[in-house]
C-alpha cells in the first residue's frame, strides 16, 4: 500500500475500517491483513469471526499458536475432535481439556459444530454454561459406535447446560444403560454406553439425562436426531417445556421399519401441536394424524421426506398427515428412485384429486431433491430418459394441478450434480424442484 494511501486508511475510525473489512471475502481478508501490523490487527475480527478446526492436531496447534484474545472474536466455529488421518489414540480427558481450554475463550461463539470420535471426558460440559451466545448447537460421533459411543448422558447435560440453546442436532448419540437397562444384552443388541454414571446430576434437571430430557429446554425451537435409537418410552411422559417449531427425526439402523414408526410416531405426538416443519426418515401409519380434528400436528406446514424413507410408504404416509394444513411437501431421493417417487407423488396427487377439496386442500408446491448416492456411478441412456419422463410427467400434472412446478435439467449422464466430501446422511443435493 502507498504511504500516502496507508496514512489515510489508519487515519480512518476504527468502526469505519471494521466496516470496510467486513465487506472483503476471506481471500482478500487474509492478503489485506499482511499490509502492516496495524492493519493485521483491524483484520483479527473478521479473520476469527468463523473458524474451522478438522482434527485434534489442528485444534491444539490452534490453542498453542493462537492468542487467547483473538478467540473472543469467534461467531461460528467447527470442531473435529478426531486424530488426523486416525493416527494415534487420544485419550478422552486431552480431547475434552482441549475443548475446554477453546470454548472457555470463545465466549462470543453463537454456532458450535461439534464432530468427536467417541465419547469425551465429562469436564467437557463444564464451560457451556458461561457460552450464552450459543444457540446453535450440532454434536455428531463419527467414529465407531460400538467402540467409541458417544454417551446420551454426555450430550443431554452439554445441551441442558447451554442456557440459550435454539437449534440442537444430534447424529448418531448411543443410548446409556443407565436409561436403557432393558436394551442391555437383547437382540438385536444395540450398542450402549457403559461407565456414564459419574456424569454429575444437572442443578436444574437432575439426574434424568435421557433424550426425552431434552424436551425440557424452554428456548430449544429446532431438534433435529438422526441415526439414534429412539425408543425410549419416557418420551410420552417428559415434561414438555419446548415450543419446537421445526423437527427432524431419522430412523435407527440398528431396529426394522415398523419399530422406528413406532418411535417416530410417538415423538409426533408428543411435540406437535407446535411444529410448522417436520423432516421424515420413517413412515407414518397411525391414522391418527389424518384427522384435523385429533391430530396432534395442527400447524405443519412444511413436509421433509428423506432420502432413506421407504419409497412405497410414501402414499399411506402423505395420506396419514392429511389432518395437518400442509402447504408444501420437498421429497429428497436417491438417483436409482426418481421413477418410483415421481410415480408414488402422481398417486398421491391422484389420490387428491380422488378425494375433493378437503384433502390436502392448502398444499401450493412439491419439491423433489435428487441425491448422489454413489460419484462413480454413470446411468445408461435408457434410464437417464425414463428419469427425464418420469419427473416430466410429475411436472406436468403439478402443472394441471396449478401446483408450483420447475424441473432443473439432468446433466449429461443423468446424474445428479454432486461435490466431495460427502457423508451418507448428508449429501449434497441438487434441486429439481417439481
């Protein structure tokens, strides 16, 4: 920068130089900080402000290299608690001094998303409750389920603690014994978490540091658990202190269809006079909620489908929610299942039409997300056309509906557009609204 420039930009206030750094993308951030010392100082905010940490290597060089002050600019932050390419065995106390040692100087930090190997040690909990800028809060197990759980116990009291919690998702959480005594030793043998006892009683809660207990969290407005067995009964009776608006509920592995309908279902009844959307892995068969008279989903507008719902449940499903004032249903599906969604979607819209205008009578649009299950995977001619038919078909008949309908285009191969990096329960789809 020329001197006469430079004099005139650390001439500028300091909320005016903030300004003008906040409007560079991080590139640019990055180049404009090596200007001077100066201007390095003016950058720290904005290159805090979102930090992304993807191993236990990264995160404690971060905590050796990185000023403590500079954490206190932290808005966003991602942590990956794992080894580096699985290298060595962390032991849980390390893991969790390192979280405790970041968290306890982000105190600004509003989204924390959470990736562990494994269960941590239960110190971990301890700086939760002085983070009351936190309201998004995602915790997930990426490692071995059987050998490394990742205790309920464990998550429920972080969340419990976390004093302004809004939005909370929770991927792959093992069940404790200590809540799930009847599970232990039964086929199909689900995996428990075992030595969770000494997880102190919450000042608040207690010691019930079940699932359920999460229902409890007066701010919490969005629960999202996935791949998590579900079955735990006291979900009908926890006290429900929660106005959730949006829920999304994917389905155990380890159990069959029908008992994850089951616990679904039971979940559904239990919050759902307050929920607007609603995210289904599993199906609905109780004709409980196609009564606007008795279903307890009295303001579900929005609809979710996943794309490891049961493809031919998905008539009886959308048949079941009639009760609720649905305005729009997104179906997410796998590449191999568009000629089957698209023909299980024009017998629900048959099915419509069949039963006159009290069915289903505020919906407005039909979204249809196509998911890559497989990069390598290339489709023949003849199916990529059959896909085209199928979802020109749908569109069509949306179209005679007066239902909202733009199919995007496939791409050459007929697969949907998709990047690296990809988990199975969270690919990233390419829209193909209908």
């Amino acid at each position: 920068m020329h001197s006469t420039s430079s004099s005139s930009w650390h001439a500028l206030p300091n909320e005016m130089k903030l300004a003008i750094i906040d409007t560079l993308d991080v590139v640019d951030i990055k180049s404009f900080s090596k200007v001077d010392l100066r201007t390095y100082q003016a950058c720290v905010p904005a290159r805090f402000k979102k930090v992304k940490l993807d191993s236990f290597q990264v995160l404690r060089r971060f905590i050796e290299d990185v000023p403590r002050s500079y954490c206190s600019h932290i808005e966003e932050l991602e942590v990956n608690t794992q080894s580096k390419n699985n290298t060595g065995n962390v032991p849980s106390r390390d893991r969790a001094d390192a979280l405790i040692v970041l968290l306890s100087s982000s105190l600004r930090v509003h989204k924390l998303v959470l990736t562990v190997g494994g269960s941590l040690d239960k110190s971990v909990i301890s700086p939760f409750s002085s983070l009351l800028n936190l309201k998004q809060l995602s915790i997930s197990n990426a490692g071995d389920e059987k050998r490394t759980p990742l205790s309920e116990r464990l998550v429920v009291s972080i969340a419990l603690s976390t004093q302004n919690l809004e939005e909370l998702s929770l991927d792959r959480i093992t069940r404790s014994r200590v809540h799930a005594p009847e599970l232990d030793g039964v086929f199909p043998f689900i995996p428990l978490s075992v030595n969770d006892e000494d997880i102190p009683s919450h000042s608040v809660y207690g010691s019930e540091l079940s699932l359920p207990s999460l229902l409890q969290i007066s701010t919490l407005r969005k629960l999202t658990i996935r791949d998590t067995h579900l079955g735990d009964e006291r979900w009908t009776s926890a006290p429900i202190l929660c106005r959730l608006e949006f829920l999304d509920l994917g389905s155990c592995y380890h159990e069959d269809e029908s008992f994850n309908t089951r616990c679904t279902e039971r979940i559904m009844a239990a919050v759902g006079p307050t929920v607007d959307e609603f995210s289904l892995t599993a199906a609905v068969s109780n004709s409980l909620f196609s009564e606007p008279s008795v279903t307890p989903l009295r303001k579900l507008r929005k609809l979710h489908i996943s794309p490891f719902f049961p493809v031919d449940s998905v008539v009886e499903t959308m048949s079941n929610l009639a009760g609720s004032p649905v305005e729009g249903i997104s179906v997410q599906c796998f590449e191999d299942d568009v000629v089957d969604i698209c023909s299980e979607l024009e017998k629900f819209l048959n099915l419509r039409v069949e039963r006159g205008s009290d069915f289903y009578h505020k919906l407005k649009w039909i979204d249809v997300s196509v998911t890559a299950l497989d990069d390598t995977r290339t489709f023949t001619e003849q199916e990529t056309e059959e896909r085209i038919a199928a979802a020109r078909r749908l569109q069509a008949y949306c179209d005679d509906l007066q239902l909202a309908s733009i199919v995007d285009k496939l791409n050459a191969e007929g697969s949907a557009q998709s990047g690296p990096n990809k988990s199975k329960d969270a690919k990233r789809a390419r829209s193909m609204t209908v």
